[in-house]
C-alpha cells in the first residue's frame, strides 16, 4: 500500500454523539473558561457498545489500522517527554489501551509513538525532508529556506521509499541520529500512558497526524522494548478547526506547504475517533499555551498488525 492507498472506509458506523470511554474524556485541569474541545458529534465515531458484567465504561470497536510508514524506528527511547528542543505548541496527550472484545484495560502494553516537527520534519530523516516548507519532505528550515527553482513550492520529484513520512512504500533506513518527536511507555494497571510532546506541524501530501504502535507481550531493556508483537499499528488525528488555530502560532504560521485537510487525506477513514480522531481541549485564542489531546484505542492483544499487513 502507497502513501494515497487509505483502508476501506467502515460501513458500520452508526452516527450519534461521541461518548469518549473512560480517560478518554480527560480535560485539561486549570485551562479555565473558554475552551475548545474537539471532535464533536459530527464525525462518525466509534460504535460504543456497553460492556458486561457491570462495568461502568464504555467500550469501542477496534481502533483503524494503517500502514506503518517509512519513518518508524525501533522502540529504543522509553520516555515521557519526547520534546527535546523542538519548538511548538505544547501537547499533552493522553491515552488510554482496551482490549475491544472484553473491554478491560490492557496494561503493561508498549505504546509507541513517532511524528513530525512542526514545520514537517521527522527525526532520524531530516535529509529525506530538506528543501524547506514543500520541499520533498514537506518540512525544513522556515521560508527563508524555500527553492526558488520548483514552482509554487511543489516537489518535482517522487517522494522516498512512499512518500515523506506517510504510510505505506516500505521502511526507510535512518539518515541521521537524532529522535526528538519519538517514544514509548508502558500503559498503567488502568491501561493510561501520558506522552509530553509538540503539535505536530504538516508536509506535502498528508494531514496533521502522530503515528502509533501498540506492543504487547514482550518487556523493557536498556536496549528498548523486545520481544512480543505489535497488537495495533495506527495514527491520531486531529480536527480541521485546530489545526487551523495552530497555523496562527509560530512556527507553524512560516510554513509555506500546502496543507492537506482531515477530508482530503488518503489514510484517515473518516470515521471518527474508530479512525483515530482525537478529543482536543485547549483555551480559545490561547493555543500557544498548550492542547490536551485524549483518545481510548480498542484493539486486539491476540492479533498482529504491524503495519505492513494492509
């Protein structure tokens, strides 16, 4: 599967409110009157269902899988904080892993999770995204940067190995050392794990996205996370309006790419928070202070999908 090659879009959604599962629903403490949360009953959402035996949560279909992309590097940072010293609007986000079929909390799961800066640029890549703002990895250096000789900024060659960061065309060896934008946790006995990071930024070709993987069944090394299998490849996304909130805020206003919307993306199903459609919370007209960003991801610990079985 391509870059532009999305999964099957469900059929069986059924529209209603959106009713975020447990921790899902985690709004920001302190971030006062006045704020924006996303993800609202327009979209298509999960098909919550109640679970058994008296539980007090609602529990979710499985979560979309995608396709892995070029830029996944190997679980080797164990951290909460992924920010290193990257610029950018600061995200919280927090998630929570269910076993779909039963509902429970899955704990001990490795949730890895890998994105771009804020001006489209994947770490471990950079020379697959120089050229500045729509160059060939649709990030770079601001528009001082920009080629003069490519018009409007389009690239005019074809992307590496798929297409720059995306989903499909096989993996990509690394160019560089650097990690800033990635890690792993292990989830809680209640199936949380929290991550410290930036609003990812966009490049040529794709929506505003964070990659993801779920591990189970293996353990923590000083070497990362080894053994298991990969129960859950797939990537969070978030809503048309903040996305536009952020383009307002530096960095991420000096970009010159042109932006993909929610719509317009080939590996969003458009299906809601079953397709990895975030919940949002952040102040209105106050962005830059920080954005919680929440999802509950249902999958199944028995399965493999490690991203290149679509």
């Amino acid at each position: 599967m391509t870059e532009t090659q999305g999964p099957a879009h469900k059929k069986d959604m059924t529209r209603r409110r959106m009713v975020l599962a447990g921790g899902a629903a985690i709004v920001a403490a302190g971030i006062g009157a006045g704020v924006v949360a996303t993800a609202s009953a327009d979209e298509d959402t999960a098909g919550a269902k109640k679970p058994g035996g008296g539980q007090g949560e609602e529990c979710y279909r499985l979560t979309s899988e995608t396709t892995e992309g070029p830029y996944y590097i190997d679980a080797d940072k164990f951290r909460k904080d992924i920010t290193e010293d990257k610029e950018g609007i600061p995200l919280t986000l927090r998630l929570k892993v269910i076993d779909s079929d039963t509902c429970k909390p899955v704990k001990h799961a490795a949730v890895d999770i890998w994105h771009c800066d804020a001006l489209g640029v994947y770490s471990g890549y950079e020379a697959m995204s120089s050229g500045g703002p729509g160059g060939p990895g649709g990030g770079g250096t601001p528009p001082s940067g920009t080629p003069t000789d490519a018009p409007s900024g389009t690239p005019t060659g074809a992307p590496p190995s798929g297409g720059p960061g995306g989903g499909g065309g096989g993996h990509s060896e690394p160019t560089d050392d650097k990690r800033y934008l990635r890690g792993t946790q292990l989830t809680d006995k209640h199936g949380y794990v929290e991550f410290k990071t930036i609003f990812p930024g966009w490049y040529q070709g794709r929506c505003v996205h964070i990659h993801t993987k779920v591990h189970v069944g293996g353990r923590m090394t000083d070497a990362g996370y080894e053994g298991g299998h990969t129960c859950h490849t797939g990537q969070f996304f978030f809503a048309e309006s903040a996305v536009l909130d952020s383009a307002e805020v530096e960095p991420y206003s000096t970009s010159t790419t042109t932006r993909t919307t929610l719509t317009e993306d080939t590996i969003y199903d458009q299906s809601g928070v079953t397709g990895g459609l975030m919940k949002l919370s952040y102040r209105k007209h106050h962005m830059a202070r920080g954005v919680v960003g929440s999802l509950t991801m249902g999958v199944d610990p028995d399965e493999t999908h490690d991203g290149t079985d679509l």
